[in-house]
C-alpha cells in the first residue's frame, strides 16, 4: 500500500504527461497522463464534483468531460445550440443545415454510449494506473513509463500475489472449518457470538488479502440489530468491505462453484437468505423470512443490494422496491472505490469468480470509502417504490454516483421484456419484481 500512495504522489513529477492529440487518441493515448485528473476520487466529499447541469464526474463548468469513449462538453443542448447560433454569420437566418447535423449527432452519441450499457463495463481512468487492463491499447511511450511498469509488474505478480493468495486461502479455510464446527452448536447466545467472530475474522482476514484500505465515515449510523442495510453494488467483495466494520446476515441469489461452496459454508452458523432468481415461490419465501427476520430485534441486520447485479461505480441504477415493502428500518450505506489502484466491478459476464479474484489480487490495492447515511423509514403515503427511489438518490448523492432511474435487469434481459412487463403485460413465467441477488 506504501508503494501504491508513493506512486500516487510522486508519478506526476517523475514522468512527462502524454498529452491526448488528435493523433493518439485513435491509438489509446488519450488517457495515459498521470497527473491526477479526478479530483473526486481522493476527496472525502465526492459529490460536490457532481456537475449539476449534465451528472458528469469533473469540476462544474471547467470545459470538456471525459466519460466514455466520446468527449462531452460540459453544458446542455440549449447552451450548445446557443453557442452554435452565436457562431453563424447573421445573413444565415435562423436555420440552417448545420441545427439538424447536430441533432443527428447527439443521436448518434446515444447510440454509441447509451446511459445503461456502458455502466456495466469498466470505468475509464483520466490516467493510467500501470495496469494492462486500464489499457488495452496501451503502446511503448517512454523508456522510464516501461522500466516502471516492469517494476511493477514484479512487484504485484512476484511479491504481492503470493502473500494475498495465502491469505486468502487461510480466510477461507477458516470461514468453512470455523461455521461447520459452530453449526453443530445449539441455538444459544454463546452459538451467534461464535458465529460473529468466525465470520468478522475470515471478512478481515479476506480484506487483508486484497490489501484492502476502507475509510468509514459517520460510524454513528451504523445499521443496528432488527433493521435493514442498503447499499450500492460493484462487486461480491462489497460483502467483505462492510463486514470488516460488523456482522450482517444477508440475503442473495444462489451461486454454483466457488461462491456456491462459500455460501452454503456461511447458513451452517448465520441465517443467511438464499434464493434462485428464477423461482417465484422463492421470492415469497424471501419476502416472509425478511418480515421474521425484521420483527425480531435481536438479530443481525440484514444486508441486500437492491440494484439487483453489479454495476461499474460510477453510478446507482434502480432500487427493487422487495426489500422496502417489509417496513423496516433502511439504513442506506454508499460505496466508493478509488479505481486508481484497481478496478473493482466485477464483469460477470466476462470472468468467473476466481478469475476475478486472480485480477484483484494482481492490482495495487482496493482503496473504498464506506458512508453510514443516516436510517431511513417510510412516510405517511409513500409507496415503496417512492421509498426506494428516495434511498437511492440519498446513497447517490452522498457517495458522488450518477443517479439512474434504469432497471439494472436490462443487463441479463431482452428490452423487449423490459419493456412489456413495464406496460403492465407480464410474460409467463417472468418475474414483475425480481428479487435482489448479492
């Protein structure tokens, strides 16, 4: 973590910035300065950087925003076309050619990097961290960028993967010997504390091997005992990051392999909430255990990723509104990486778990701030649906992420669907309120 803040500070001063010219950027030099271009990713307050007018990361009105693929300029449509107007001869009228060319392209644009796709692919870096997959095009630039990337390349794959493998490895193993041995113990008090110092172990243990660096802030609002703990979703290790602060049981769509054989582990000794998405008797089940489990004050809070599926953190789509009609207690948290040391989105459609992990352990570290929101309850003529909507905008806003109204579904449905069961039309054997998956 040493080396990783050393490179942080110092990177800027010891090689030249690539500017992006015309040129380069068709050949992915772009992005590859390494003065420190985001401000919001070390600020401890992030969404004071939110651009009002357009949602884009970056200082309000300081000129060009880098999302993406396409470079926008900062303003609205209205400004655009002003300033467009402004630049015509006033012999050419009112209209001309170039108004509708300009349409044509902002359609285009949407096309291109539509609001919803692109939020389930990696975060694009304003500079290169050294890390290949950051990027892909990435060619020689300097003979001091190379010998550093070298170094660097032993350093995390000769140095650092080893020792977190091997942490990693005795977390595990701990997790599975620690709550077989503890579910064979008797429902007692004795039997939930054992279970929480087995779980709290193994989770900072874990963190430990992905050289984790969590920042919690406001711990007064800590999820408490017999409430219901909401958050964005980035990656399965968001389960990790809050459980380094306290244990949670949590409620999640059943996985095979190796995250298959760690949840079956965890239900010996906690009463986590399994389901298959697929199943709609299981998500009435999930619905009732959810209500039982509120009721009782005395058990551990609940944590659900309403989302629904991982997102890339740069944003927060729909809250399912399952987990907010129980009444209970919300306590919202918002996650944000710092993806300078590593990318933490967890691609699901591109890499199993243990290829993620390989890739996680092979960054420079996993740098996360954890906001404890103040908790939250439903009011005299909310719907849930308005419920969830108003949690989300609280966990964006506070955690500096874009607030999206879309369905996070639409990454693993066809639109049509999407859309029909919007209209009110279900198709057999779909789900109108999928539950949430971990």
């Amino acid at each position: 973590m040493f080396f990783c803040r050393f490179w942080s500070a110092s990177a800027s001063s010891l090689f030249p910035r690539a500017e992006a010219s015309s040129n380069d950027r068709g050949r992915g030099f772009g992005r590859t300065g390494f003065s420190d271009q985001n401000p919001a990713a070390t600020d401890p307050d992030p969404a004071r950087h939110l651009d009002s007018r357009n949602g884009a990361r970056g200082v309000p009105g300081s000129g060009p925003v880098l999302s993406g693929i396409i470079e926008h300029t900062g303003g609205s449509m209205e400004e655009e076309m002003e300033q467009l107007r402004l630049s015509r001869r006033p012999e050419a009228g009112e209209f001309s050619l170039s108004d509708a060319i300009y349409f044509c392209q902002k359609g285009l644009e949407s096309i291109v990097e539509d609001q919803v796709t692109q939020r389930f692919s990696s975060e694009e870096l304003a500079s290169w961290n050294l890390l290949t997959r950051t990027n892909q095009n990435f060619q020689y630039i300097s003979l001091r960028l190379t010998i550093f990337w070298v170094l660097g390349v032993f350093v995390r794959y000769g140095v650092l993967l080893p020792l977190r493998v091997a942490l990693a490895v005795i977390g595990l193993s701990w997790l599975v010997l620690g709550t077989t041995v503890v579910g064979f113990l008797p429902e007692s008090s004795m039997k939930n504390w054992l279970s929480e110092l087995v779980h709290l172990t193994c989770y900072r243990i874990c963190a430990r091997g992905l050289s984790a660096t969590i920042h919690y802030h406001n711990k007064e609002n800590r999820p408490q005992k017999g409430g219901i703990c909401v958050a964005n979703h980035t990656t399965p290790i968001d389960v990790v990051i809050l459980a380094n602060d306290g244990c949670y049981a949590m409620v999640g769509q059943i996985h095979r392999g190796l995250m298959g054989v760690i949840q079956r582990s965890m239900v010996r000794s906690c009463p986590h909430i399994w389901f298959e998405r697929s199943e709609m008797k299981d998500r009435h089940a999930v619905t009732s255990r959810l209500r039982a489990h509120v009721s009782a004050r005395t058990k551990l809070p609940i944590l659900i990723f309403p989302e629904g599926t991982c997102v890339n953190n740069t944003s927060v789509l729909m809250f399912k509104k399952g987990s907010f009609e129980v009444r209970g207690t919300i306590h919202p948290v918002a996650i944000k990486y710092d993806p300078r040391f590593g990318d933490a989105f967890w691609n699901s459609t591109k890499y199993n778990m243990v290829s993620y992990l390989l890739r996680m352990m092979t960054s420079w570290a996993i740098v996360v701030n954890v906001w404890y929101l103040p908790p939250m309850t439903i009011q005299a003529g909310e719907d849930a649906a308005h419920f969830a909507s108003r949690v989300k905008s609280a966990i964006a806003r506070r955690g500096g992420l874009l607030d999206l109204a879309w369905d996070g579904g639409l990454k693993r449905g066809k639109m049509y669907s999407s859309t029909v069961v919007q209209n009110g039309i279900e198709p057999p054997g779909s789900s109108r309120n999928p539950p949430e998956e971990e």
